[in-house]
C-alpha cells in the first residue's frame, strides 16, 4: 500500500519528499506524477514507506502540517478506479437512440 500526498508545493522534488519522509521509516518509492504539456509537477505524490506502521507514523505527523508553504494532506492511497474506455460514448449521453 501507499500514501497519498497532495497539496504539495510545484517546486518539490522527489529528494524532498523522500528525506521529509524518511524520518518516518523507510521510503521504498516516490511517484511524482507531472503534467503531460508542461512537465510540471500536479501537485500530489505517491509514497511507498516500508511498513504499515511507518506509514501510520508518517500520516498522523504529516497530515495537515506546514511543508514548502503548503498544508500537507497526507491518507492510505485508494486503488485507482477503471474509469472504461474512453470511446467517446459516456453512457449514450447525446445518443440520438434514445429507449
């Protein structure tokens, strides 16, 4: 399981993240997902910490707290929805076959 970090500053880097993490246990990986057009950072990450209970530590000190000038919010990552294809049909929403 991993955590998700949001609110984050778009200066922040992986380093940053993995040694504000690392005082709660060992940060086994870092995604920091970027913007497709611009490079640049969304705002959220997702940390893999090595246990459990590191990641407890890390949510209950993180969460809500002050970091590069944002408040962190830090909680267990949700698995990724299927969103479907994106076939350009959305449910027949505008389908002239209406029932």
């Amino acid at each position: 399981m991993s955590l998700y970090v949001g609110n984050l500053s778009y200066e922040v880097t992986q380093e940053n993240l993995s040694t504000v993490f690392a005082n709660y246990g060992s940060v086994k990986q870092i995604s920091l997902p970027t913007d497709r057009e611009t490079g640049r950072v969304r705002g959220f990450a997702f940390v893999e910490m090595g246990s459990e209970t590191e990641e407890a530590s890390a949510i209950e000190a993180l969460d809500g707290a002050e970091w590069m000038g944002r408040n962190l919010k830090v909680n267990k990552a949700r698995p990724r929805e299927d969103r479907g294809s994106f076939d350009g049909n959305r449910g027949n929403y505008g389908s002239r076959n209406r029932y």
